[in-house]
C-alpha cells in the first residue's frame, strides 16, 4: 500500500511539479499514519511503520478509524463501554492519511466508523465525502494561541480582546515568536493556517484564490515569527519547553489550555473549530450504523459530555453542559473553511513554497562498508531519489556521506525560477553513493554541525542514517563535549536520527536527546517511511 | 459527480437490499401475518423509522420495515427493483421518481416541514434591528426573504449592521448557511426559495429563468465556503455552537428536539417569510408500498407519532398544534406571515443547483 501511495507521489511530481511536491498530494504517503502514532509516544523513538492490524470484524466491536488527538478519549470510551456495551477499537491515523484512505474507497470492509477532528477536509475530496452517511459532533475545540503570560503583560494584551491583526503586529514588531505544526501533516497545523490567513487577508467569507494571493505579502511577514514547526503536537509542546525563548504556541485550544504556563486566546475575529464528527460509512450494515448511532448517543449523554470537556478541556456540544471550568464561554465568529480544493492546496503550496521560512538541512549518510549488504545502499539510495518529489522551493539540502570521515559535502538549493536543477543535482549525487569504510557517526555529526552553523532565518536540523554502530572518529562523550561547548544558537539545531541495519537504539536516543532531536525507526518500518515523516519536522 | 455519489450509493444499496431480502424470508416463514416492506428513504426521517414505538405501530399494522437511507437526489439513480417504496424528503424528486417507475399520481405524502433558519438571540435582535427579520417573541420571528437577498447581492457584512459591534461573533459577510445543493435537498430547495424571491415570484421554469437569478444564486453558495452534506449535521453543530450564525433546517429538527425536552439555549427560530416546504412523498413501488404510504398518512398512531419526531402531517393541523403547544416560544404554529415558495421541476433546480456550486 504504501509502494502504491510513493508511486502517486512520484509521477505527480514529475508531472505538476507543485501540485506533486505541496498541497493534498503530498499528504498521501503512508508515513503520516504513524505520524499520527507517534505523536501519542511519550518517549522520543517512533515507529515508522503504518501498523497492519488484523481488524476483522467482531459483533458489538465498532472499528474505529480515528484522529490521533482522540486517543485521550480512552477512559471516556470505557466508561461508555461499561454502560452501553459498545466496545471501541480505535485506528489511529491522521486526518489528512484517513481522508485518502477514503478517497481511495479503503475503508470498506475494515472500518465501521470514522471519527476525526473535522470532516472539513474530507468534504472537498467528493470520493471520500461520498462514503459518509451520516456525521454527528461529539465536542469542540477552536484553533487558539496560547502566549506565555510574561509575554502577554509585557505585550499590554487583554486575551478577550486580541485580533489576527493584534498578533500579526507583535509579530511584525519582534515581540513575538511562535511555533506551529506542519499544516501538510498536521489537521491542527492546516486548520491554524486557514485561520490565520482568513483572518489577516480582510476575506469577509471563504478565503478563494484571490484572497490567499493578495494576502500572501501580509502572510509572509506573519510567518517569520514562526521559530518552531514540528509534525506532531507532542514534539512541537517538547521543542517549546526545550527552547524556552519561543513566546507562543499556535494549536487547538484544548492542547494549549493543558499548559498552565500559557493564556490560550481565541482571538477575537475568528477561529476555525474542530468538531469531531462520529461518521457512519455507507459500507456498512444497517446494524453497524445502528451502533454507532447509539454510541454516537452515549457520547452525546449530559453524563458523558460532562466528563468529556473536564478530561480533555474540549467543549461539550449540548447546551446543558457548561465548558470545563476556565474555557471561555463567550461566542467567537467561525471562519468559513476553503470551499474548494483549490484554494485548500493554494494556500498549502503557498505555506510551504513561499511563506513559511525555508529549511536547511544537512544528511548525514552513513555509507561504510555495511551498506553494501543486503540492498541496503540502493534502498537509501531510492529512499532518497523518492524524497525528491517532496522538497520545497527555497530549501538547501546538503549530502553528507560519511565511512572513515565525511567522504564529501554537497549542497543543493530548490531555487523557485529553476527547481528541476537543484533536485536534479540531489539525485545524481544520491546514485554516485559507495559504501566503503568504516562508521564515523559522532566526527561527522561535529561536520555538520559546523556547516550549518546559527541561522536565524531558517529551519534547520540535521538527519542522521546509520546502519551501524561507531566506530571510527570521535567518541560519544566527545560529541557531548562538542555539543556542550557550541552557541546556545547552534545548540538549537536538532539532530533526527534513523535507526536502520545494525545500528545502535541506544546510541541515538542519546543523540536524539541530547539535541533535542527525534529518534525514528526504520528498522521496524521502512525508510522511506522515515525519511517521510522527519519532513514533518523540517 | 452526482453520477458517481449515485453510483457509490447503488453499490451500497444493492449489499443492503440482498441482506434485507434474506432476512425479509427468514421472517417471513416464521410468522406469515408480517408483511415485510423495504423502502429507501431520507436521512431526516431516518429516526423516525428507528422509533420503537413506530416500530411497534407499524407491527400492529402488519408491517416490518426495513430501511436503507440516501440522499433524496441521489435515489434518482439508484435501482430500486426489489424496493417497495422511495420516501424522498420534497415533491420533486418524488415526481421524478414517479415517472421513472411509471408509478400512478397522486403519490402519498404524509407529512412535511417548512425551512427555517436558526439563530442564536444576539444575531436575531442585530437581524431585527436592521429590517432583516421581525421578532415580535423572544424565540422566534419572521426572516425577510427579500431584505436579506438584496444585503447578501450587496455583500453586505454583519460589521455594517447596527448593533453588531456589540457581538464579536457577528463579523464577516451575512449569510445563511445550507447544505450543498447539488447533493442535498434543504440546500436545493433554498434556492428554490430564494430564486423565487429574486425573480419577482416566479417559478425557474428552465435555462433562461436560471441565468436570470444564476449570479445571485452562486453567491450565497460561494460565500459559505466548505459546506455540510446534511441538514442533521447542520443543526447539531449550531446547536454545539459552532459555526455560522445563521443556519438552513428543517423545523422538525427543531421540533423533534424540543419534544425531547432537551435544552435547546437563546435559539431563536426565524421563518423566512417565503420559504420552502420539505413534502415528505412516498414513492410507491408495489401495492404494500402504497399501502404502506397511506397508512403513514391515516392512521393516527403513526401521525401522533410523525408529530413528535417534528414534522406536520398533512390535512389538519391540530395534531401538530395540540403537540407543539408548549413550545410556541420557537414555534410558528400556524406559519403565520409565511408563504409558502413553489419548488422548480427536478431538472431546473439540478441545474440551478449545478451553477450556483460552481
């Protein structure tokens, strides 16, 4: 399945170019399922592996293909278990994968339901809006921003009284930075982009192509202040707490409102909500959709709706039940959704082309002599070649393979006027990789470091593929002593390393964490999958 | 599109109708005094038919029931061989339904529910504040049909209405929101409505009609952006508060929540002055399937029934009252001040639906 969904990617990106590399194509590759999953991980390691449960049918079991944010739903849906008998079992995938597993009539017969944050982009993919019977929501949350405390003092805010207007202009002023989740991954990052550029393009109704095009300079301005991105909310809460000097944080009020640390505001002109619809799928069985309404229902119940908002701080959808105690009850204007997929993936194309701020990243590839077993150098080698399809005008990409030492560094930029050059050029240093040599991990990492050096006005980050364990080079301990000894500033850049082949888990949790990195695994899962789902994070 | 979503349905339908007819037998060799009947109907009354007591009803009649719901513009192309009746929620697609299957007029219609536009208070007092509704309750009004569409032909916003400032939710360009028309048939038969009002009172009775309201049409489905497919959906998520501030539905929706006793907060539920009825029609297929059609609309059981789930049974209107009358705070009972706007033929209103989604 997921060969399928890398073949869809790569004829498209060799066809429409953009339209291959950003917008709803991109988001078909399998990696963001786990995306998903790893985002409800506590530790840093991830499982790149779309999990391939057997879910056979079970009476009086409802699967569930869900949102990954519902997996704090857990005690609420055993408690409505205990009092209606109806068991759960939850699928966990993002809400951009599960829309294209629809779109491609996948559900059929291995799901009963689909439960996620929002149909908003299911309806604009007629395949998969086809497939829905019936939706029903069962809680809420706007997108918010939650800004540190000191941050709003010093900013003289009042929460109830902040604008996208207000925001854009700390922003513009430098008082205020930001991170946010990867819209092309992410349902909470598209929905903050809809949001905010509904609410700084002056649209009065759904944002259209004109819209997003004459706002893009007002856009592009507003995400400089963007310092983080992050495929998954978990890491991007992580990364924050690490940095400490990013002033906010762009994502569903309930996430924000968990953090005390933070005044979550809605603001004032409008917001874009999540609201969870339980849906019925037309494939299945008049008794299915029977239990999934009274499921529906018993989660819909006073009872239920009560424990809903004071576990989860989303809001309750019957007017009986009050907000948890400190949401806000006072009405905030819905911002029409993109009625079209056109403006959906302009919007997107222009995030990740134009507006955010470009990425540099440097790939350090392991490429000693064990690379040459198994295969494992021509799967690096397609893993590679298939994550062209994938990079971003204005992105530097830098080759670093490394055996004994680094055996060269090659950078290539995806220039907007000419991206086929750039993306040529990765690819033909990719096919001239050799494996040879010994394993050089922690003198090449210092390599990298030192090429991308403190860049203010970039993403930048570090991946590291090895397939094994160190052994030529500097030691682990002289790594931290590199890395202790480097500007606060350099220290910023994260290291996202891959287990695969032989390498040692050990040895790059610590890097991982000592970084503030991401550990993804490869031996489990794929690595095209890996390299997949660290662009959520680049 | 609707092709396929027509298509997509059948396959579904075809599965459902196979399973139904298995289990119609077994049933059937166990008690021969049922008759089971198989029909395709409309999500709204999906609940309706789900009804223990209607269930019960239907038995002491004789009838089984099974059901399978689509939308009422999609069971035009569904084959419905094996069907005993189609239960579309308005005339026109039942008409078409009828002269496809050769089926004989006059065609049961047992019940059936005006389109109303909910509101929350602040929106409906800025709305009467500013000539677009009357609120002479505090729960429901008149919306003014004619007033509205000239403000949306104007674009106008709710920042330009007096006493809007005083709502931060009110902002942003008036309009109502609907489900998508070509798909679902509150949305259709809203611009039935509001084509009829745009053109003088006349009735779209083809191509020409439709381009003289087209540019209006397309604007009041534009502005709303990513749409819902269903009416059901619609009002819950108003009834979440979220979303719009002026919402298209059925009054049953509104009725049926309120014969459940269930809280429904400052709604306000204002009558377009011109609006369209939803005419529950049945579409019979066999002679059990019109039985059964008349008997929805006879027997009184079944009517008591229809009333609480929100909709108005044909003939008198004293059931419906008599249910209603401890909600007349939301509730028009008698549709004063309301007209009621013809619905184009099936073809003309797919096309006007077609341009306005654009």
């Amino acid at each position: 399945m997921r060969g399928g969904n890398f073949e869809a990617r790569r004829s498209s990106s060799v066809g429409r170019r953009s339209a291959g590399r950003n917008g709803w194509a991109r988001t078909t590759h399998g990696a963001a399922a786990a995306i998903a999953l790893a985002s409800l991980t506590a530790g840093c390691t991830s499982a790149t592996e779309k999990p391939v449960p057997s879910n056979k049918p079970e009476p009086g079991t409802l699967r569930i293909l869900a949102s990954s944010e519902l997996a704090d739903m857990k005690s609420v849906l055993e408690q409505i278990q205990q009092d209606t008998g109806i068991k759960v079992r939850p699928t966990y995938m993002g809400t951009l994968d599960a829309v294209n597993l629809l779109g491609k009539d996948k559900a059929k017969g291995t799901y009963d339901a689909i439960w996620l944050s929002s149909n908003d982009y299911l309806r604009l993919n007629p395949t998969a809006a086809q497939q829905i019977v019936s939706e029903t929501p069962v809680m809420s949350s706007p997108v918010a921003i939650g800004v540190k405390n000191a941050t709003v003092r010093k900013l003289n805010w009042k929460p109830e009284n902040v604008t996208w207007a207000d925001i854009e202009k700390a922003v513009a002023d430098g008082d205020l930075t930001y991170g946010m989740t990867d819209p092309s991954r992410s349902n909470s990052g598209f929905s903050t982009l809809v949001s905010v550029a509904s609410g700084l393009s002056d649209a009065q109704s759904a944002l259209t192509d004109k819209d997003v095009q004459q706002a893009t300079p007002r856009l592009a301005e507003f995400f400089k202040g963007q310092k983080l991105t992050s495929g998954s909310s978990g890491w991007l809460a992580e990364a924050y707490d690490r940095r400490g000097d990013v002033d906010a944080l762009l994502n569903y009020e309930s996430v924000l409102k968990s953090r005390k640390d933070l005044t979550v505001i809605r603001p004032r002109d409008g917001v874009v909500t999540a609201d969870y619809p339980l849906s019925s799928l037309t494939s299945t069985s008049q008794a299915v959709r029977d239990d999934v309404r009274r499921l529906t229902e018993a989660l819909r119940a006073p009872a239920a709706q009560r424990l809903i908002t004071d576990s989860t701080l989303r809001r309750p959808v019957v007017a009986s039940v009050p907000p948890a105690t400190g949401l806000d009850t006072t009405r905030r204007r819905e911002l029409p959704f993109p009625g079209s997929r056109s403006v959906a993936d302009g919007l997107l194309d222009a995030y990740e082309n134009k507006l955010r701020r470009p990425s540099r990243t440097v790939y350090v590839l392991d490429t000693s002599g064990s690379m040459g077993e198994d295969g494992r150098l021509d799967r690096l080698k397609k893993a590679l070649t298939d994550l062209t399809g994938d990079f971003r005008d204005r992105e530097e990409v830098t080759l670093m393979p490394f055996g004994s030492a680094v055996k060269s560094v090659r950078t290539h930029v995806v220039r907007p006027e000419n991206p086929r050059s750039g993306l040529d050029g990765i690819r033909r240093d990719t096919e001239a990789l050799t494996a040879d040599g010994d394993t050089a991990i922690y003198t090449s990492l210092e390599k990298a470091y030192e090429h991308l050096g403190a860049d203010d006005d970039t993403f930048t980050s570090i991946v590291l593929m090895t397939d094994g364990e160190n052994t030529a080079g500097a030691s682990p301990a002289q790594f931290d002593g590199f890395y202790g000894g480097l500007p606060q500033a350099e220290r910023e850049i994260p290291v996202f390393p891959i287990l695969f082949g032989d390498s040692d888990r050990g040895e790059l949790e610590h890097i991982a964490e000592l970084t503030g990195g991401r550990l993804f695994d490869a031996q489990k899962g794929s690595l095209d999958g890996a390299f997949e789902e660290i662009r959520g994070y680049q | 599109m609707r092709r396929i979503v027509a298509i997509v349905l059948a396959v579904f339908l075809i599965g459902g109708v196979a399973a139904a007819v298995v289990a119609g037998r077994e049933e059937q060799d166990k008690s021969t005094a049922t008759k089971t009947v198989l029909g395709v109907i409309g999500s709204e009354k999906a609940e309706f038919f789900a009804d223990p007591d209607v269930v019960k009803a239907l038995a002491a009649k004789g009838y089984t029931l099974k059901t399978e719901t689509s939308g009422s513009w999609a069971m035009e192309g569904l084959d419905l061989k094996g069907y005993d009746f189609a239960f579309p929620s308005s005339q026109a697609p039942a008409d078409e339904l009828a002269a496809k299957y050769g089926v004989r007029q006059p065609l049961p219609r047992p019940f059936y529910s005006p389109l109303v536009v909910v509101a929350h208070r602040s929106a409906a007092g800025v709305l009467a504040d500013n000539g677009l509704a009357t609120l002479p309750a505090k729960g429901n009004g008149t919306f003014r049909m004619s007033a509205y569409l000239k403000a949306a032909g104007a674009d106008r916003t709710w920042q330009q209405l007096k006493g809007a400032e005083r709502h931060g939710e009110l902002s942003g360009t008036l309009f109502i929101s609907t489900t998508d028309p070509t798909s679902s048939n509150s949305g259709a038969l809203y611009l039935a409505a509001a084509s009829y009002v745009a053109d003088g009172g006349r009735v779209a009775d083809g191509t020409a009609a439709v381009n003289r309201t087209a540019p209006l049409m397309r604007k009041l489905i534009s502005v709303q952006g990513a749409q819902q497919t269903s009416s059901d959906a619609a009002f819950r998520d108003f009834i979440s508060g979220v979303g719009n501030p002026l919402v298209l539905v059925y009054e049953s929706q509104v009725a049926s929540l309120l014969a459940q006793g269930q809280d429904v907060g400052d709604l306000t539920v204002l009558y377009p002055d011109t609006t369209a009825n939803s005419d529950h029609t049945v579409v019979p297929l066999t002679d059990e399937g019109r039985a059964l059609g008349e008997l929805l609309g006879t027997d009184k059981e079944l009517r008591k029934l229809a009333v609480r789930h929100g909709f108005r049974p044909q003939g008198t209107s004293a059931e419906f009252t008599a249910a209603t009358a401890a909600h007349t705070t939301y509730l028009n009972q008698k549709l004063t001040g309301v007209r009621q706007s013809p619905v184009p033929a099936s073809k003309v209103l797919h096309e006007m639906a077609r341009r306005a989604r654009g």
